[in-house]
C-alpha cells in the first residue's frame, strides 16, 4: 500500500470558510441524526435522504441564515453521507 499526504495552505479567510462549511455539515448531520431517531421511535421507518434534505430546507435554514454563508452542497452532502451510513 501507498498513500499520499499533502497540506493545505490556506489564508485566514480560507480558514475561516472552510470552518463555515465543516460547522454547517456538522449540524445537518446531527439534525438529521436527531431526526431519524425520531421519526423511527415514532413510525418505524427511516426516511430518505431526499425527505430529510427537504425537511431541512424548510424547517432549519429558514432560522438559521448562517447556512446561507457557505454552499448549499455541505449540508446536502452531509445528510447524503449520513443517510448512507445507516
């Protein structure tokens, strides 16, 4: 095996996008997490990632506007990589 390791270089302003983006994945996933649980204690059934992407647009960034700072693909990604994890 054979692997690669590289760093990343980036300016203050890069940082702190990036750090945008990671916090706005971080809190998809666990609102979808949280999510899941609920809605399987309750129904039994999980629901998609297209479903919980929906959920999320409606209920979650309408009251958080810090998602609106970084691209819309962390949160969707997040809640993808989730669903697919379960």
């Amino acid at each position: 095996m054979q692997s690669i390791k590289t760093k990343l270089k980036v300016n203050n302003k890069q940082k702190t996008i990036l750090a945008k983006h990671a916090g706005v994945a971080r809190h998809a996933y666990n609102w979808g997490l949280a999510t899941c649980i609920k809605e399987y204690e309750e129904t039994k059934k999980r629901p998609s990632a297209i479903t919980l992407h929906k959920r999320l647009v409606a209920e979650v960034k309408s009251i958080n506007p810090w998602y609106y700072e970084v691209s819309k693909c962390a949160p969707r990604a997040s809640i993808k990589r989730f669903r697919e994890s379960i």
